[in-house]
C-alpha cells in the first residue's frame, strides 16, 4: 500500500527575491511525514496570475493533495484566491459564514471591517472554510487544493486545521548514522546495502565540519523492524 | 529592458521529507537579485528520474537560465547527472579533463580515487566544468541549465564559479517601511501608491509580534530615485 501523495506551492515574490526566507515548507514536511502522507513536490512561484494557475493546476493535477501559502490577506498584492477560483471555473465573491467570521473577530477588537479586509471573505463557490484560530480570516479548500495564509503561526494553524480531516498513511520512520567518513569511502557499502534493503529508502548526505569529511546516512521506511535490521547491518560493514 | 529571468531545481528526498532545511535557495536568490537576474520559479522535486528529468525540460524551456543543486556525489542515490544527460539526450561518461580535476584533488589528500569516487567525473557530453575550489568535484553546465551540488558551501562556491560568466541585468533595488498596523488600515494607501508607481512592485507582508500586527511594506524597481519617491509619499500618507 502506497501512502497519498502531496505539493505544495508557496506564492510569493518576497521569497524568490532573497527577502524573506521560507519557514512554511519546512514545516509542512514534516507535519505530512508524521501523518503518512509523502510530499512529492513543492513549487515556488511570483505573484503572478498566469504563473499561479497554471502551477495549481498541474499540481492538482498530479497529486492527491495540494497545499498553498500566501498571497490571501486584504491587500492589492493578495491574488491567490482570484487565481485558484479562476483556475477552477468558480465564482469568488464575499460568502456570509466568512463575513460573519471576520465581522465577529473585528467586532471583539473594535476594528472597522472595512473594504480591505472584507477582500479576506472572498471565497470560490463550492470551497470549504479552513479555520484560523491565529487571525480569524479562513483559508479555504477546493477541490484538493488547500489554500493557506503565508504568516507562519497562522499558516501553522490552518494545517492543524485541515490535517486531521485528510486521510493519512503509514507515518514513515527514520534513523540517522552520522559518520566522519567521505562518501566516497562509503559508497559501495551504501548500494549494496540499498540492494539488499529494496524496501527501504537509503539516503546518504554529505557534510564538512572542520576541514574532515562526513555523511549522515539515512534509512527510511514504514516497517520498524526493516530499519533496524539495516542499521545493524550497516553499523558492521561500516566498521564503526 | 526586462531583466533575464532564472528558475532553480532542489533535488532532494532529504528536504520534502522535512529532514533537512534547504539553505541553497535563499542564498541563490539573495545572489540573482543582485546580479540583475529574476527568479521566476523553484522547483523541488525528490530523488525520481522521472521527476527530474520533466522538471529540467519545463524548467529549461520557460527560462533564460537554470541551477540545480543536489545529487552529483559519490553515492547511488546521486542520479542527477544521469537524469539531465538523459534529459537532453546526452551521452554521459567519464570525462578526461574532470577525472584529472579528481584524481590531483585525491593525489594531493592521500585518498584513493576509487570507482565510487570516479562517478563524479561523469560529465554529458558537450557540457563544460564548473570550477569547485571547496571539494575539486566539478559540476557541469549544459545549454542553459548549471548542475551544483547540494552542500552548502560546494554550492556557493560554485554560484561564485558561475554568475560571473552570465549576463545580468539591472540589479533590483528595494526599500522596506515595517509599520505597526494591520495590513487592513493600509491596503487601500497602497493599492493607491501601486497604481501610481506602477513601474515598481510593491509587496506587503504582514506579521505578528507580541500580540500586534505589523507589516513590512517592500517598494522594488531598477530605479533608486522613483524608489525615493514612492516612499516618501507612502511615509507622508501612512502618516507615522
């Protein structure tokens, strides 16, 4: 039994211009590793219409599940729900649950919903609310898409939102051997031991600390007791 | 004159899975802006063949110029060599020039260039070296598409190596207002001060911070003076 399938695509030119530095991809990985649900692909591209729906679409496409961020707040910049909405043929006008949302929220803090921010309860006909705990403006799920806010708490938030309503696989585990050894020592030892571990993944990362040489090597799979046989194994060839 | 546009491809399990926090992109992004070249797009994709070579193809296809960074060591799961010589219909072996590179590097440490180790000396056919002073395995740059590793400072050593010899454009210049106001009290100023300056981007992006909202207000262009401009009339009508 294979695990479902996921992307993600981050909207925003404030990361492909070195301004910012991603926090959300790295999160959701491993929210989707612990929940058994492999993420395949991620997808950086600009606040750009065309680049945005054709990037939704093919990932939706391709994937039993799609994750977005950023680009759905109030200002002129925020085109992430008009691009998704168009992509899919849906309507995207303000909807009353998520008016009533932000209206409630704003209410409480004695702040005017003003045009701006009644742009954040634009949502597609047919798409799901995905609660916010954080900052009360919903995300929303259409189709197979999530779509997210980019602010990692709230960002955050929405995935533990919608993650338990997904249906997840097997967790895949892992374990690390570090060792001061350049790959190229270890190499041969590595793909026997990916032969004769078909089952398993078997990853081997090279790092430099000090001047020396060194790998973590890592074993990954669904099936405990696999890795374990192999970390044995590999502990003897490698000769620790 | 528009600015030459680039895309990056990530090659890793090690990232999608959450293990790893990729540091490459950041920093290649940081490096484009300033040489006047525009990242339009970053792909990351897994350890797949098939994966590899489609993001290669698109990504070649859509864009002036292409860096990939992982998968060109010593180990079995490095296939990244093979995916884009496979890609583009190259034949991949051996080569003289990159096997002398390897074989002076390892003379020099009193390590044996073994046959896992020659594996780094495979170059397609017709692609030319790229100069790595950190760890002497080059990496290849074959039409519009540099093939680096994916340790941080092989990477950056070998952006070094390669930027030089592309033609940029004009270097992106930008200036930041972080203001402590929710984005909704301001979107309707900038939507405003974006229609008026429409030959600069102006990006908003929100934060929280100890309980209040704040956003930095990003205004970028090739040109400083309208830059100045736009921002002393956002400060002036922002009114801080």
């Amino acid at each position: 039994m294979t695990n479902p399938t996921a992307a993600m695509l981050v909207i925003g030119d404030e990361i492909l211009s070195g301004r910012t530095r991603d926090a959300n991809m790295h999160f959701l990985a491993g929210e989707l590793t612990k929940h058994g649900i492999d993420m395949k692909e991620v997808r950086i591209v600009s606040d750009d219409a065309v680049a945005i729906k054709a990037a939704v679409l093919s990932l939706s496409d391709s994937y039993d599940q799609v994750f977005t961020s950023g680009g759905i707040g109030p200002t002129h910049d925020d085109i992430t729900a008009d691009c998704i909405a168009a992509a899919f043929g849906a309507g995207l006008g303000v909807r009353d649950d998520a008016r009533a949302i932000l209206q409630d929220h704003y209410d409480k803090m004695g702040t005017e919903l003003n045009e701006a921010r009644l742009r954040m309860a634009r949502i597609p006909d047919g798409a799901q609310l995905i609660d916010n705990p954080v900052s009360a403006a919903p995300g929303f799920t259409i189709r197979n898409v999530h779509v997210m806010a980019g602010v990692p708490s709230v960002f955050q938030a929405m995935v533990a939102s919608v993650l338990p309503t997904l249906t997840g696989g097997q967790p895949v585990l892992s374990q690390t051997l570090r060792v001061m050894r350049g790959e190229g020592d270890i190499a041969a030892t590595l793909s026997a031991l990916a032969a004769a571990f078909s089952d398993l993944s078997i990853g081997c990362y090279p790092f430099q600390k000090d001047g020396a040489y060194g790998a973590n090597i890592v074993v990954r799979g669904t099936d405990g007791a696999r890795i374990d046989a192999a970390m044995t194994q590999l502990a003897k060839e490698i000769d620790l």
